[in-house]
C-alpha cells in the first residue's frame, strides 16, 4: 500500500520578478509573475511602496526567482533559484535553495505561533543547514546548524586558517580525498573544527544531492534572463521537465529532516560545535 505522506503531491513552478525604481521620497516596486497574480497597491516599509503599475523608466534593480512549490505530507518545500542584478550589485553564481516548513508540536516556533522550517542552502563550496525543533546537548535553542564543505578543491580565504583544532596549521585540502564531505565551525574569536563524514549511504546520497543541485542551476539559470517575459521563462523551463529530478531532492532533504539526529551529518556538526564552544 502506498504511503501518502512518502509522495510528492504537487510541484508547482512560479517565476516572480520584482523591480524597484526611485521614486519621490520612497523606492516603488513592482512584481511581475507568471502564472500572474494581481498586483496590488500597499506599503512594504517605511522606504518601499509596493505600486499596482509599473512605473516609467527603467528600474534601478531587478530580483527574480524561480521557484517550485511542492507538499510532501506534513511539510510544504520550495525550492527557488534567484537572481539579483542592479546598481551595486556583483553578479554571482547562482546556486538552489530548499525549504521545508511545517507545523511542529511543542516546539519554540510552535508555542510562538509559527512553523518551523528547515533551510537547505546551496553555495560554491559547500551547504548551509538550519532545523529548527532540534534539541542539542550543547544549544540552550531547539535549532541545528551544520556547514558543509565538499571536496578538496575551494576558496578557504573565508575561514580563519591557523587556529584550526585539533589541526593548529588549519584544513590541507592536499590532504583531503577528492570525494571528501566535511562539516566546519569556528567559535566567536575562539578554535575552529572540521570532521570528515565516513563513506557509506549517506555520504553517497549527499554527493547525489550536490550532481543535483548543480544540474538544476545549469539547465535553469541559461533561461532565467531579466530581458525575458515571465511567461516565456515560464515556458522555458517547465519544458525541461525537472519534477523527477525535484521530487527526489525535496523527498532527501525530507527524510534528512524527519531523522536529522540519526545522521552522520549531526554527529560531525556536533562534534565541531563542541569543540568551539569549549573555550
């Protein structure tokens, strides 16, 4: 018998463009998506007013998301592909980001009266994790962070080398094996902390998830071009046919999710945050 909570029931694709111009005293913006949703007039904050009509002119910046909307038993997940261009901005290599929200019993964001989530975030070198409604040993919160690195081929120029313990020259990505998976923390001011994840399932499953992230990210991104009609990027990119492939992400970060505390990715971030925590 199948198991509904185990199934993907939907996966909707969204392309959302926003574009901000200058106004008299405060920035406008302006949404565009397909499928279209009416704009509507309001203020955002005490700087930005969200207009009904594009305004005239050209914008000064420009955001755009593709994002799919799934359920997957109790959880709604996203996952978007953004992009900024502008004034001031630095173009960036654009990398997916998961999120899984859903409705926890006894936790923080519960008693507050809100979801808690989960955050995937893909980047060049490796992954950021955040799970609220974990309870660690070591954390007065109920919220589990891990940063992953993949690999032994990266920029380092970001962490503080040279106070790496046990290690006290800091990570020799020489030394490390090309299919290397390790998590990294550093404390504030104090020791930094690495530890590899052993080879096994996991550690396959998590490389399977990176081939992904990268294959979403350069079939998609060459599409996603702000010089586009919405509807056309829609189209574009809803020929691809990538449910299979975001089915299958969205039911791994799932399961990692449901049984983050039995992972070999909780035992490594829990080694390395007490390790930085301990001076």
């Amino acid at each position: 018998m199948r198991d509904p909570s185990q199934e993907v029931t939907r996966m909707n694709l969204h392309i959302k463009r926003g574009e901000f111009f200058r106004g008299d005293s405060k920035t406008l913006s302006f949404g565009h998506s397909h499928p279209p949703e009416k704009a509507c007039a309001h203020s955002v904050c005490g700087c930005t007013d969200a207009v009904a009509e594009r305004p005239p002119g050209e914008p000064f910046q420009q955001k755009q998301n593709v994002l799919w909307e799934s359920t997957l038993g109790i959880y709604d997940i996203e996952i978007v592909l953004g992009n900024v261009r502008g004034e001031g901005i630095t173009p960036r290599k654009e990398w997916p980001r998961a999120t899984l929200r859903w409705q926890g019993v006894g936790t923080r964001a519960a008693r507050e009266g809100h979801k808690d989530h989960a955050y995937f975030t893909w980047n060049d070198a490796g992954l950021q994790v955040e799970i609220t409604g974990i309870h660690t040993d070591d954390a007065d919160f109920d919220c589990a962070f891990a940063t992953f690195k993949f690999g032994n081929k990266m920029d380092l120029s970001h962490l503080r080398q040279g106070h790496m313990t046990p290690d006290k020259d800091g990570v020799d990505l020489e030394k490390l094996p090309t299919n290397a998976l390790w998590v990294y923390d550093s404390g504030y001011g104090g020791p930094e902390a690495m530890r590899m994840l052993p080879e096994g399932d996991e550690h396959d499953q998590w490389w399977a998830a990176r081939e992904q992230a990268i294959t979403l990210a350069t079939q998609v991104v060459p599409l996603s071009l702000f010089d586009s009609e919405v509807a056309d990027i829609h189209a574009s990119v809803e020929a691809l046919n990538l449910k299979p492939l975001l089915n299958e992400m969205a039911t791994f970060f799932k399961s990692i999710t449901e049984n983050y505390k039995q992972t070999a990715l909780f035992e490594a971030a829990t080694f390395c945050r007490k390790v930085t925590r301990s001076t």
